[in-house]
C-alpha cells in the first residue's frame, strides 16, 4: 500500500474548496490531476472516501477519518520541513542539573547581542546526555564524560564541588567542609546524571548511597536532612533553595564542564559557544 502526500494533499483540498475544480486551483494543479490523486488514494485504501453528486462533493464517514488523519500527517511533515530549514536559525543547549550557573544570565544576554539571527533556546532535559541522544537539543552542557563514540566535546570551564546540606546541619555553620567530614552521611544521588558518586572518596571510607531521580528531589531530601549531596558549583547558583545551604568541599577535585554534539554533525554555531562559554568562565 503506497500512500503519497499529494494524495493526502488533493484529498484535504477537495474536502476544503468543495469541488475538484477549487481544489485544482488551490494546489496550482489540473483538475485531471487531482481527479487521478484522489482515485489512487481510494484503490490504495481500498475504500471510497468522497461521495461525489452533480452538485456537491462529501466525505464519507471513512473519508471524515481520513480526512483528520491527513491534516496530522501533512502538518508534521510541514514541521519537519520548519525544523530542517530553521535549523540553523535556532539553536538548543541542553542541560540536565543547571545550564550554566552564575553564567547563564551573561551568556543568554551576550548571545543575543552577538547573534541576534540565531535564536537560543536552553532545554532541560534529565538524561545522560542532557537531550543530545534523544535529539532535544542541538549541543549540551554535560559535567560527565560521555563515553559514546556517537558525541564530540570540548571542554569550556571548571566548577568547585560545593556539598548542600539542611540549613540546620551542625556541618551548615562551616565555611567549607572535607570529604572525611562527610564519610559517614548519606550521599544522595543520581545516577542518570549526577556529577559526583562514592568513588570520589578512599575505598575504605566512602558514604552509603541513596538515589534520587531529579534535582527537585535531590533537593527535598537534603531541605528534611535525610541525607548531603555534593555537586557543581552551577547548582547552588541556579537552585538557592530555603532550609538548604550550599558550602565548598575543599579537598575535592572541581568539575570539567563540557560542551557536547553529535560527531560530523555539529551546529554551524558550535564553535562560537564554545567561545564564549571559555571566555565566560574563564574570566569568571
């Protein structure tokens, strides 16, 4: 069964224009062009889709489904073509915890001014790859290594490991803290997408674990003391949250914060990011 989009086309203009006559005129067409689209449809289908008198054309009740059907079909297909062509003039950063912390209000504004033919757009998506695998997003802002040939990354700025903690904490009135001070908390977790696990303390004094499954929820456990959680300095900027404080773990290696695409494929934009994003944390 062979179905073509002119088909769908003639069959939605016949139905709009109410004659074959309209619907010619409307798709820049012969009559006997689309008279032939509409009969191959209907011995595709194997069904009668318009009733057809002297004075009038009308769908069946099989050719009002078709009907509906076809306008779905054609208007994706017309956002398809939107996405290819406007490719180019929008640009997705993706991002799973925080986009850029402190950074993310420089780098929209200084964006905008630079580049004012490319829309951006920033997406959070909580995913290993911040969106990039399941094609939300054009580049992505990971703080992991992606281990998949698939990607491409280059590395645009460094972030301290901060540890959130309840506000009533007796750690909370430090001015920073060390990994042995936590060792035997309950580190919570992700994951899919967290930035820090057990193995960054000594094998023979490492936390018990406990998993969460999104910042909010990181952030409801530690807000009720059920556990800490270490993460990149982005997150304290971009979640400052009320029963929480965020204070820097000083004897923990920072975060590399990297800027990811799909390899062969990269956003003509890609380079510009990366830009500015190094010179964003670099003199930040």
């Amino acid at each position: 069964m062979d179905v073509e989009l002119r088909q769908l086309r003639c069959l939605v203009a016949i139905v709009d224009e109410g004659s074959f006559t309209d619907a010619a005129i409307a798709l820049g067409v012969s009559q006997a062009a689309v008279s032939r689209a509409l009969a191959s449809l209907e011995r595709a289908l194997g069904v009668r889709l318009l009733r057809r008198t002297s004075r009038e054309v009308t769908p069946t009740a099989t050719g009002l489904r078709a009907v509906a059907q076809a306008r779905r079909v054609l208007g994706e297909v017309d956002d398809l073509v939107r996405e290819a062509i406007s490719g180019h003039t929008r640009l997705r950063i993706g991002y799973a915890w925080s986009a850029l912390g402190r950074h993310t209000p420089a780098f929209q504004r200084r964006w905008a001014q630079a580049r004012p033919d490319t829309d951006l757009h920033l997406v959070r998506v909580n995913s290993a790859t911040a969106g990039l695998a399941e094609g939300a997003c054009d580049l992505a802002v990971v703080r992991r290594p992606l281990d998949d040939r698939r990607f491409d990354s280059a590395l645009v700025g460094l972030e301290r490991r901060l540890c959130a903690l309840a506000a009533d904490d007796p750690l909370a009135g430090r001015r920073s803290v060390r990994l042995a001070d936590l060792a035997r908390r309950t580190l919570l977790i992700d994951r899919r997408t967290g930035t820090t696990t057990a193995a960054l303390w000594p094998p023979d004094a490492r936390p018990e674990t406990e998993e969460t499954h999104d910042i909010d929820d990181w952030l409801t456990e530690i807000a009720t003391g059920r556990g800490v959680g270490v993460t990149a300095e982005s997150t304290a900027h971009q979640y400052p949250r009320p029963g929480i404080v965020y204070r820097p773990v000083r004897d923990a290696e920072p975060i590399a914060v990297r800027l990811a695409w799909w390899r062969g494929d990269a956003h003509p934009a890609t380079q510009a990011v990366i830009e500015l994003l190094t010179a964003l944390y670099r003199t930040g």
